[in-house]
C-alpha cells in the first residue's frame, strides 16, 4: 500500500509535531511520509522539523503588520501544499481557522488535535483553563476530522484525563498533553492504513485485516526495540522490557552438588532454569561439576543478589558470573 504524505500544520511549541516526527523514526508510522511542515508564524516547533531534515514552510500571516485575509493566506499555503502531493494535513496547534475553499480542496483529508474531551469546551484556544473554570473533573484531549464549523468535525478518537482538585491550567494542560502525544499519532496510523470509514457523522475504525495474529523475534537489541517502538511502548520503560527479553545461559564450571542444587532451586524461584547433571542430588564422590544457568537478565541479576547470601562458594560464583556479565548487568 502507498504511503501517507503528511503535512503537519503548526503555529507554536510543536511538541505534537515532535510526537509525530518521533513515531516515524520509532517505526509505528511505517506508512507515513512526513512530507512538509507549514507553519503561519516563526514557530518554536520548526525546530523539530530542521532537526529531523524536513522541509518546512513559513506562510507569513502577518506581513509588515498588517494581516492578510484568511482566504488569500489558505491560497498561498495551497500553493506550498501542491508541490507535495499531500493526502493528510494535521494541524497541531495551528492558530488558524481554515477557510471553506481550503477544506473543500482537502475534505476529509484535515485532522486536527484538541485539548478536551469535544464537544466540551470547542472553539477555543484555551479548553484546559475553561474545563478548571468550569469545574469539570475529567478532560481529555480529542482528534477528528476538521469541518467548516470549529472543532466540530467527525470524532476519530479521544482520551479521558481526570482534573484534580489542585489542578490548574499548567498542570491539567500538561497532563492532557502527555496522551495527545500518544493519540495523535494512533488517529494518523489509522488513517494510513486505510481504516477511517466516514458514516455519517460517526468515524468507523475497520479492523485490521492483514494483521498477523502472531509474529516471533529471535533476540535482537535492536530489532526488539524498534518492534517496541512500533507498538507504541514509552521509551522511558524500554530497558524494563529489554531486561526480561534478553536470554542468557551460562556455564557454571566447577562447583559442587550442593552449591549447583542451591542455583537450581533458585533459579526455579525466579522462573527460570538450571541444567544440572543427571546424578547431582546423589552425587557424593563431591567430584565438581558444571550446570547450565538459563533466564533473562532480570533474573540472573537477581540470582546475583540471592547467591551473595548463600553459604559455601556461592558469594564467590555471584562475584564470577557478575564479572562475567560485565557491562551487560
Ligand atoms: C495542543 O494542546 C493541541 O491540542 C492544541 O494546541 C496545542 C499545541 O501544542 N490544538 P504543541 O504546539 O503541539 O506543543
């Protein structure tokens, strides 16, 4: 399937724009090409784009001072627009009301972020400070589709975010920001793969049909954290995950029955294994062996914890295996 040329539409911070850019270098947006970003105004945000090496262009709303007229500014970032071939334009944080030959030309290709949950709180640049003013105890942020009429176009997906009580602007908008940051980019996948059905005034969401129900990896760093990221997985837990992904086997060489029983049974605690010689338990010549120690890297580093407490030889073999490990631990 042909890939989405994106145009995202920015006038301010962009940290929108940077979720976007980020989950297409993540791989979760495999489908979509972040064609070009157009800003009204010399937005912070076009930092993003400069950074990520996507061309960007800044549409003057205001020229000398005096502002150009809606429908004359549309035309010129028209203009811009035809250069790309876009398919979608997401406007994230675009101060800007796009004018009806603008959304003709683009109909159902415009999606737009909104910091509450709509039709609560629409037409307004601030919905977090009226939702506090208001008293409203859940917000929430919603993506849809733009139509003439402000922030009342089809719904294609919300989240709800609880107001606390000592919430106020800042607090409230930051929290709803961290799941715009999560939602914008799903509603932009769902449109690149072709599942956004319009019925009426009701977004349909088809269901994925080509997916496979079941893929497997064999362990790579690199491969694991991209499939991570294309899930949609914080980056912040990332290393939590890769702890429990990451296979180890290790052999234990010259140690006694007792000392390998010990490992074996603590290895089983943890869910993991120990390979151990078929006559261990009976062993009496007290000849030394080895054993094969089998887990993730969580649970050999808690193996680690555990053999310092135990007696014999043990604390020496933790003080081994965690040399062995090295950096890896
Ligand atoms: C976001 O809160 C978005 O919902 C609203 O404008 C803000 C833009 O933030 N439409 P940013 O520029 O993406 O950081």
């Amino acid at each position: 399937m042909e890939k989405t040329n994106l145009a995202v539409f920015i006038s301010g911070r962009g940290s929108n724009l940077k979720a976007i850019i980020d989950a297409i270098k993540d791989g979760y947006l495999e489908k979509v090409n972040l064609k070009v970003v157009i800003a009204n105004k010399e937005a912070h945000g076009l930092k993003y784009a400069k950074e990520a090496n996507v061309p960007y262009h800044v549409v003057y709303r205001i020229v000398k001072g005096e502002k150009i007229q809606k429908e004359q500014h549309d035309r010129e970032v028209m203009e811009v627009l035809e250069k790309y071939n876009i398919h979608l334009i997401a406007l994230a944080g675009y101060d800007q009301v796009l004018q009806k030959e603008f959304i003709n030309r683009y109909r159902w290709k415009i999606i737009n972020i909104h910091p509450s949950l709509l039709p609560s709180f629409s037409g307004t640049l601030h919905g977090q400070k009226d939702a506090i003013e208001y008293g409203v105890k859940v917000s929430g942020c919603t993506v849809h589709f733009v139509e003439e009429s402000v922030d009342a176009g089809p719904i294609i997906t919300q989240f709800a975010v609880p107001v606390k009580d000592e919430d106020n602007d800042e607090t409230l908008s930051n929290r709803i920001l961290e799941y715009e940051h999560i939602i914008y980019p799903k509603a932009i996948k769902m449109f690149s793969e072709g599942r956004l059905r319009l019925d009426g005034r009701k977004v349909m969401i088809k269901k994925d049909m080509n997916v496979e129900k079941v893929t497997t990896f064999r362990f790579e760093s690199d491969k694991i954290k991209i499939a991570m990221g294309a899930i949609g997985v914080s980056k912040g837990v990332f290393s939590t995950f890769m702890e429990k992904a990451e296979p180890f086997v290790l052999s234990v060489n010259d140690i006694t029955s007792r000392e390998a029983t010990i490992i074996k049974q603590e290895m089983l605690a943890l869910g993991g294994e120990c390979a151990i010689p078929e006559d261990t338990i009976l062993n009496s010549t007290l000849l030394p062996i080895s054993v094969l120690v089998i887990g993730n890297k969580m649970q050999i580093k808690k193996l680690i914890k555990k053999l310092k407490a135990q007696p014999f030889d043990l604390p020496l073999v933790a003080d081994k295996i965690s040399k062995k490990m090295g950096r890896t631990i």
